[in-house]
C-alpha cells in the first residue's frame, strides 16, 4: 500500500466484525510498531495483546463506566452543542464502548519513564498503520488508562512495582465499511511560519492525497 493512502485514510475505525486477526497479521502489526522511535531509543515499552473473551469481559464494564464518566463530566458541554460531525464521534465513542467485548483483538501499550508519551505513541501509531496496511481497522482509545488504571493493570496481571503505565489500548477489527479520508481543519489554519499567527505561505483546500488530477 503507498504510504501516503495509509496515512490519510488510518481512521478511528469502531465498527467491525468479530472475525479474528490471523497470527501472521498480528505477528506484522506489533513488528512495525517496535520499528517506532523512542527517546534514546530506550524502547521502554510493553505490549500486551488480548483476544481473551473472559478478560475482555471483565475490561468492558470499566471500559463503559469511564467513558460515562467522561461523557457526564468534561465532555457534557461538549455533547450538547455539538454539530452533525461532533454527534457522530460521540456516538462513535458510544459504539465502541457497548461493544467492547466483540472486538477480536486488542492492544495494551505500556511504558515507563516517558511523562510526554512521544515514546510509545509513535509505536501505537506504526501499529495502527501496519494494521490498515492489512486491512485492519483500529482505535486508540485512553479510557481505561484514565479512569480505571489500576484495576485493568491487575487484571492484566501487570507488575505493580515495575514503573509500568498503560499508555493505551487499541482495538482491532475488520471493517464493515469503507476507509476514508479523514477530515480536519486544513494545514493553513493550523500552521504558522516564524512567528505565532504570522501565514505559513501556502493553502492546502482539498487534501493533498485522493484528490489528485
Ligand atoms: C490520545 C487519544 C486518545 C483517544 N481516546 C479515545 C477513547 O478513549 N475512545 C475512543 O473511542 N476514541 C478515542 N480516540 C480516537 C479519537 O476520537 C479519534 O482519533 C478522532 O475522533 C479522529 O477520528 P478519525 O481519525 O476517524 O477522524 C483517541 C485518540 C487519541 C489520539
């Protein structure tokens, strides 16, 4: 796949089928994400891969509780005046929540002494890429992590005394609908050159990949 169709078109991908992911595509999905950079390429990380129907069982109420957490709290001004587009994250976000437990696989990621995350991050993101190169939808997610940290960390079975967080967790699924683009606000709005505020010399209106001549 040309690695451009990759990256703009790798979505928060929640609506999947219950099909498992072969060994052979797992195997290439955490190859490329240790490939990743990190902060003197201390490779502080842990992945953990969970297709266990009995341990997902018991991450989904949590799962659940925290993003009503969330949804109740920071995100409820957030929620109710959100447009179409807003709407349909949120119910995508809600989607993903009630049906945790068909998701066939997913990701744990740790990892130690990094308070800026941009050393597991990048590898989640490789992660993510090599699964759509397969086919393979995913969505990071950070709920778990957020509101229910230490109680998903025993039922992984995670050290307690080994500095281990849970950056995120990905889940993985073959899509039941097509790969777009995704949309976002464009670079010009976004970007400046030299000083804050100050143009950064050009406009991209349509995205650059998908929309060629
Ligand atoms: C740091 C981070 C945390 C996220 N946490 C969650 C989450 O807890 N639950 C969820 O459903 N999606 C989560 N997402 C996915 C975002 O909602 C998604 O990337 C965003 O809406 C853009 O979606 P799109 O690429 O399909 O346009 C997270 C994404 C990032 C980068």
């Amino acid at each position: 796949m040309d690695v451009f169709e990759a990256l703009y078109t790798t979505r928060a991908m929640r609506r999947v089928k219950p099909d498992p992911i072969p060994m052979d595509v797992q195997r290439a999905i955490l190859d490329a994400a240790v490939r990743a950079p990190s902060g003197g390429n201390a490779q502080g990380w842990r992945f953990l891969l969970l297709d266990s129907p009995e341990l997902k069982a018991r991450l989904g109420p949590l799962y659940r509780d925290g993003l009503a957490q969330l949804f109740d709290g920071y995100y409820k001004p957030l929620i109710e005046k959100a447009d179409d587009q807003g709407r349909k994250v949120f119910a995508s976000a809600q989607h993903l929540a009630d049906h945790f437990e068909g998701y066939p696989l997913m990701l744990f990621a740790f990892v130690r002494h990094d308070p800026s995350g941009g050393s597991i991050f990048p590898a989640v993101w490789n992660a993510q890429l090599a699964a759509r190169a397969h086919g393979v939808g995913s969505a990071l997610t950070s709920i778990l992590g957020l509101f229910h940290a230490e109680e998903t960390l025993r039922i992984l079975g995670v050290p307690e005394d080994k500095g281990w967080q849970l950056a995120c967790t990905v889940t993985f699924g073959y899509p039941t609908g097509r790969w777009g683009v995704a949309p976002r606000r464009p670079v010009h709005e976004v970007s400046y050159r030299n000083q804050w505020s100050e143009p950064v010399g050009f406009t991209v209106d349509e995205p650059l990949w998908g929309n060629e001549p």
